[in-house]
C-alpha cells in the first residue's frame, strides 16, 4: 500500500518537474514580446531648435541700437517671427526678418536708451518650433532723423518800370536826391528844350548885329555918293 503511494507521489513530482519550466519559458518569452511591441509603438521624440548666439548677446550692454539684431540658430529656419521691444513697449522692428542659412537678421529702427526683450518663434524645416526671449540694455539713444532742409527764401519780384517812375517821383516830391547815375524821365525832356532855348538865343543876336553892320555900311554908301555929286556941282 505505502509502495503505491510512493510511486503515485513520485510519478506526479516528475510530471511537475517537466510541465513547469515550459510554462515559464512561455510566460517570459511573451512578457518580453509585449514589452517590445510597446516601445516600437511608442513615437519617436525629435529634438527642439535651439538658439545658438546672437548679437547683441543676451545680458550684453551696447553703447546704440544697431541696425541688425541677428540670431544663429541649430537649424535652418523655414520661417521665423522676431519682435525687438524697446524700453517703453514699442516694437522697433522696421521689415520682415532676412533668413540666410541658420541666421536671421532683423532690422530695427533707432530707439531710445533702456533694457530691450528680444522675442523669437522660429519653426525649422523638421521637428518643433524653438521659441524663447533674451534681454539686452542700450546706454545710449540712437541717433535723430536729420533734419529736413529749410524752404530757399521766395524771391522778391523785379519793380516794374511804372514803380519805379512813381517811386522816383515820390522821391523828388520829398526833396530827395535820385542816386547817381539815376535819370528822371521829367529831366530828360526839360534838357533839350533848355538847350534849343540857348542855340535860339544865340542865332537872334548874331542875326541883329549882321543888320546893323549892313545898315552902317549902307548910311556910309549914301554919305559918299552924296559928297561926291555935292563936289562936282562946285566945280
């Protein structure tokens, strides 16, 4: 009786001992199987862009704003947005930014002295958008707009010629001497009159003193003519 027992007990113990490893096995192959198929499942994390240098530098103190604030990035950008706020609020970005190769510049206008924020959104050709901010401080206001020039001076009209006959007679009327080398009309006219008055003057004289030379010379004829006849009637 006890001899059966014992070949029963011995025989389940060898069943035992050949079923169970291949359980376990099978159990372990399959744990790993799924722990597999969970990390291809799982998506791949690309790396993010990140900002490399740019200039000014961040925390960095310039004596002006410069024309250009550029970025260097990791990565080529396919599009990128920048905004330069000055220490007042106001954006100072002049243009749209200029991407050239993994750098971007952006054009700024002059601003006044303080602390900016630079703003940055830049999307590369793959993966994620980089998108941060840094400080920089400007010492000194950038410079003023020149000044625009000053309209040239309207130049006064040419006096007309009947201005300044008005003007010359006002002057005379007033007892003031014309300039030098000024002639009145009124003094043009007066002068040959004067001067025919002084020719005519002269002719009359000279045509009276020929008269009387003949009415001499004819009273002298006459005394002759009479003496001699007066001679030959005494003989």
């Amino acid at each position: 009786m006890r001899s059966a027992v014992g070949r029963v007990v011995t025989l389940l113990a060898v069943a035992v001992f050949v079923a169970v490893p291949p359980l376990v096995v099978g159990a372990s192959a399959n744990a790993a199987s799924a722990n597999a198929a969970r990390v291809e499942a799982a998506p791949v994390e690309m790396a993010r862009a990140t900002l490399r240098e740019s200039t000014p530098g961040a925390n960095q103190t310039v004596d002006r704003l410069p024309e250009l604030v550029t970025l260097v990035f990791d990565e080529s950008p396919a599009a990128v947005k920048i905004t330069v706020t000055g220490p007042d609020g106001t954006d100072v970005v002049s243009s749209p930014p200029n991407i050239r190769g993994v750098g971007v510049r952006q054009p700024v206008r002059p601003g006044a002295a303080g602390r900016y924020t630079v703003r940055y959104e830049m999307s590369p050709v793959t993966g994620p958008p980089a998108v941060g901010s840094f400080d920089f401080t400007v010492s000194q206001a950038g410079p003023a707009p020149a000044p625009t020039g000053a309209a040239p001076p309207t130049a006064l009209p040419a006096p007309s010629v009947g201005a300044t006959t008005t003007a010359a007679a006002a002057s005379t009327s007033a007892g003031i001497a014309p300039a030098p080398g000024a002639t009145s009309p009124a003094a043009g006219t007066s002068a040959p009159s004067a001067r025919a008055a002084r020719d005519g003057g002269g002719t009359s004289t000279l045509a009276v003193v020929i008269l009387v030379l003949l009415g001499v010379a004819a009273a002298a004829s006459v005394v002759l003519v009479l003496r001699s006849r007066t001679g030959r009637g005494t003989a």
